[in-house]
C-alpha cells in the first residue's frame, strides 16, 4: 500500500518541482544556447573562438550596460502594463545637460564659463534630476490625465530630443572634467548596471513598492479595491524609469567624454526588447528584474556575436526586429496558457 501511495504521489512532487523552476532558467539556457551556436560558427567561419576572448567579452558587457540600467526601469512600467518610448531620448537629454555642468576650465568653448570644475557629483545630480523630472512628467500625464501611456511617452520623446538638439543648437558638448569621466572609465558602468538591478530585484520582491507594482499590473481595479493608490504609485514608477534614464545618460557621456544629441537613438526599444526578452509581459503583471538582466545580456551576445561574424549592421537591426516581435508572440502564448490553466 505504501509503495503504491508513493508511486500515485509521485507525479505530483514531480509538477510540484517544476512549477517550482525559476522562470529565469529557460531564459538562461537560451542565452547559453545563443553563446555556444556563435561559438560554434566563429569556427567555421572566422577560424577562432567567440566565447575565449576576453576582451571581446568585456566591451560586450560594457555595451550593454547603459542599456540595462534603462532596461530595469521600463521593466517596472512594463509590469505595471505600462510601456515608457521617451527613455533613449531623455538618456540624450540628460546626456547633454549634465555634460554642460561637468566641462573642465580649461577647455575653451566651456558652456557655462562660470560653472567649470564643479565636483563630479554636481553634473550627476543635475542629469538624475534631469531625468526625474522627465519620468514625473511622462506619470503626471498617465495617471492624471488618462492619456494613453504610448502616447504620454511618444510625446516626452520627441520633446526630450527636440531639448537636446535646441541646448546647444545641434553642438556637442565636450571637453569633460577627468572627475566626471571616471564614472564612465573600466568596468565602472557594469558596477552601476549591477547595483541598479539588485536595487530593484529586491524592491521588485521584498517591499510594499514591488506588491503595488504587480498588483496595478494584474488587475487595477483590483489594486484601487483593495486600497491601493494607483495614481501615485504609477507617477513613482515612470518617475524611478526616468531616474534611471538619466543615470544612463550620464553613464553614456562619461563613457564618450562627450555628449552629443544624438545619443540614446533607439535605446528605448533595445530596453524594451531586454524586458520582454527577460519574461516581463507587456499586458502587465509578470516580469523580473534577473530575467531582464538575462534579457540584456542575450541582446549584447547577439549584437557582439553579429559583429565577430562580420554581418553587416542593417542585417543585425533587422534580425533584432525579429527577436522582438517573437519575444512578444512567445509572451501572447504564454498569456494564452495562464488563461487556460
């Protein structure tokens, strides 16, 4: 009798486990998936490893950095079912203002001649601000006026860039204080990126901030109900993603030692792309930050991998369109799952 009551359970523990798999997992293993199929071709058709170089490596990891620290705040308007398009434009904004505070004395064409050699953390808090207050605008719109948040963020992103074309008519901003540039320097953007995501993993899953954030996301009513206030909570969430994108943009400007308006182009949807390629769902109410951190590196492997084989960049912007309307059928099917189940 006891074996057969052991044998009868045994599935049981057995789908118990499985639903008990990280989501991240699968995620994992398409990243390693990816890693040794360009491991494989570099061989075949570049006569050397893709995965044993070093150096390749660790400007793969440097690129997406500034993408990841974006990555994590659209990942939280993402779970709230929202979706943030002005994050590339206020990295270009922020990029610009907060390279404007931070020119050395002895470059000549400095923008504020008064305002040269400020300590390094001056330029960082102007972008921070900066990119605060581009995140409250975009949450005011949203949860204030019910404007959709496609159309809220459209508009902060054509603004945004528009500002930082018009700040120093279309000129870049150069001649940056080695203060301000350090923060840029070695492996100082993936120490950020990493801080950022263990920042939020934890608020994500530990703190009241992360039982909003999904509550909103899987059903708002709901979350109004049970005493939740959405409208602030939504201007907090768009305002931390803006936050985050004016830590990026100042990332970016320390990493350049310049700033030009131009940076940040389509940052946004390679944000975008992380998340949902990390699991977070785009009707709102799933996603992680450890899968988004997933979903970053996968798209830095694949742009590194695309380079390594030497295929050409309108391939790789076409392939990278493809990932991510797959990305989001892979999420529609999974909906479709949940639903039924």
């Amino acid at each position: 009798m006891n074996t057969e009551a052991a044998e009868s359970q045994a599935p049981l523990a057995t789908r118990t486990r499985r639903h008990r798999v990280p989501p991240e997992l699968s995620i994992f293993l398409v990243l390693i998936g990816i890693a040794l199929v360009y491991e494989i071709l570099g061989w075949i058709f570049v006569g050397q490893s893709f995965l044993m170089n070093p150096q390749r490596l660790t400007i793969m990891i440097l690129q997406v950095s500034v993408i990841g620290i974006i990555s994590v705040g659209v990942t939280q308007v993402i779970i709230t079912g929202g979706i943030d398009l002005s994050s590339g434009s206020v990295v270009g904004m922020t990029a610009m203002i907060a390279a404007s505070f931070a020119q050395a004395s002895t470059w000549p064409r400095a923008l504020y001649p008064g305002l040269t050699d400020m300590p390094f953390f001056v330029p960082i808090g102007v972008g921070l601000l900066i990119g605060l207050l581009a995140g409250y605008i975009n949450g005011q719109l949203i949860a204030k006026t019910k404007i959709p948040p496609f159309i809220a963020t459209l508009g902060m992103m054509v603004s945004a860039r528009g500002i930082s074309k018009w700040y120093t008519k279309g000129q870049p901003v150069s001649g940056l204080s080695d203060q301000f540039n350090f923060i840029g320097t070695g492996i100082w953007p993936v120490i950020v990126f990493l801080v950022v995501a263990l920042i939020f993993h934890i608020a994500l899953r530990y703190t009241r901030y992360g039982k909003f954030t999904y509550a909103i996301g899987a059903n708002v009513q709901a979350a109004r109900v049970s005493g939740i206030n959405v409208e602030a909570h939504l201007i907090k969430v768009y305002a931390i993603a803006g936050l985050l994108a004016g830590l990026a943009g100042v990332v970016t400007a320390a990493r350049a030692q310049t700033a030009q308006a131009g940076m940040g182009v389509m940052y946004e949807l390679d944000a975008i792309a992380a998340a949902v390629i990390g699991g977070a769902s785009l009707t709102g109410g799933v996603g992680r930050i450890t899968g988004t951190v997933i979903g970053t590196v996968i798209l830095g492997v694949m742009t590194s991998g695309f380079t390594f084989l030497r295929v050409d960049a309108y391939y790789q912007e076409i392939v990278k369109g493809l990932i991510i309307v797959a990305a989001v059928i892979v999420d529609v099917y999974r909906q479709k799952k949940r639903t039924k189940h």
